[in-house]
C-alpha cells in the first residue's frame, strides 16, 4: 500500500490466516502514524 507522505506498508496473504486486529492497529497507527480515529475510518 502506498500513499503520498506515508510509508508504504506490505502485507503477505496466506490463506486460512487471519491477521489479529492489534496488528493491524499497530501497522496502522504506529508505523504509519495514523491516529485511531483515522485508522478506524479506513477499515
């Protein structure tokens, strides 16, 4: 995923694995340094 002044974040699918919604905020939140209310928006 990429998007202008944002790291770009990649994630591999493996099926039957679900990725844990902690991890998800943390990549979203804390790497990307989005806040939660913008992260929340997204998904």
């Amino acid at each position: 995923m990429r998007a202008p002044g944002r790291p770009q974040i990649v994630f591999a699918h493996h099926d039957g694995v679900t990725i844990a919604p902690g991890v998800v905020a943390n990549v979203l939140c804390k790497q990307v340094g989005l806040d939660t209310e913008t992260a929340l928006a997204l998904l």
